[in-house]
C-alpha cells in the first residue's frame, strides 16, 4: 500500500469514528418553574442563614457567557408549562416564584454552565455584611447529560423568624429527567416542576418572499 492509500485509509477511518459522535450531539428544550409551598409550618425544618454556591453560575442575562455554553434563553411568551403555572396561581397552598425556559446544546455530564435564579429583594441588611447578596430565593439550576439526562438544583429559600433572625430553607436535588415528562422536586418550602424535550436541531429555512400586493381594483362603494 503506498502513501497516498495509507493517508486516504485513516482520513476514512477518521471520518467513521467522528459519525456516532456526530449523531449523539443532542439540543434539549427545558421549561422550569419555581414556587413556594406554604402549606408547611413556616418555622419547621429551617436552619441557620445558608448561601448557595453561585461563584460560578451565570446570570440570565450574561447573554454572551450563555452562548459559549450552548444555552439560549426562550422568550416568556414561549413557556411552555403556563397551564401548570396558572394552577400554582390558583392554589391556596402553592406560590408560584419564577419561571424559565431555555435550549441548550450537548449538555456536559458533570460541572456544566449552573443557571442562577433568584427572587425577590435582597435583604439589604445582610448584604452589607457578605459580598454575595442574599434573596429570598437564590441558589442554581444544572441540566447534565451523560447516559441519562439529570438537572442539579439547589435552591435557597429564606424569611426572617418572628424574632427577625433569617433562617433558611433549602432544596437540593439531582433528579433523572426523563424526556417528555414533567417532573417534580420538592422540600419543605420550596418546589421546582421541570420538563425536558428533545429540542429540534434543523434550521428553519428562510420563509419565501410574497409576492407584491396588487393594486386595490377601483370599484365603486355598494350603496347602503
């Protein structure tokens, strides 16, 4: 075999080997609520004020970070769970926090780009006291792919006891997602629904341009 055949056979076998990789390549929709449970006792199950690791989560709205980690936020008016959302509004025992939606592409399946969430003000007391300001809600969102798709949570909630000192709640999961399903996590005082789709790849092919409107024929107005 001379040179030339030797070179073509490992650029073929190169090609063969990078196919399977090729075709894993996923992209996943993934729509997520948070909301409260007031059903539980407001002092059961606290602890001291805790802070949820966020060094290394990116904001929603670090828009160019997102994209080199392959996530894409989809705009509110695309949520898909408004239905289970408008429930939690409707219950007297749930409070619906916030909501998100995002594509994201070939997700990691360990230590991928962290979500941060948080809601509400922070407590202006204690941020004077820590560099990282501290919310009511706080704390990251992880989707992971490796055999099975996983989302790692931990959530922060915390309130201020009747003697004002802040305690905390949290919630921190790591839940297999199978596709298609809607999923609950909870805790005490907090809860997450989260479903994941297998997020269309192909590209939208540009919509063909309309043809120019005809003039308006000149027709007299029917009398009335």
């Amino acid at each position: 075999m001379n040179a030339f055949s030797t070179g073509l056979l490992r650029c073929l076998t190169l090609l063969a080997l990078a196919v399977p990789f090729a075709a894993h390549a996923e992209r996943y929709r993934v729509d997520l609520i948070v909301f409260a449970d007031r059903s539980t006792p407001a002092v059961e199950s606290t602890q001291p004020l805790l802070l949820p690791d966020v060094a290394k989560s990116l904001e929603p709205f670090e828009t160019t970070p997102l994209r080199n980690a392959g996530i894409e936020l989809l705009p509110d008016a695309s949520f898909g769970l408004v239905e289970e959302w408008n429930r939690l509004r409707n219950s007297r025992n749930h409070q619906p926090l916030l909501r998100l939606a995002w594509l994201q592409k070939e997700p990691p399946a360990e230590r991928g780009a962290s979500l941060r969430l948080h809601w509400g003000n922070a407590f202006t007391e204690v941020a004077q006291l820590s560099a990282q300001r501290v919310y009511p809600v706080d704390g990251t969102v992880t989707l992971l792919a490796s055999r099975y798709l996983h989302l790692d949570a931990e959530l922060v909630y915390t309130q201020a006891d009747p003697s004002g000192e802040l305690r905390s709640f949290r919630l921190k999961e790591r839940r297999r997602l199978k596709r298609d399903e809607l999923h609950h996590l909870d805790s005490p005082r907090l809860g997450i629904l989260v479903r994941a789709q297998r997020a269309d790849v192909k590209e939208a092919k540009p919509a063909a341009p309309k043809a120019p409107a005809k003039a308006p024929s000149k027709t007299k107005p029917k009398a009335r």
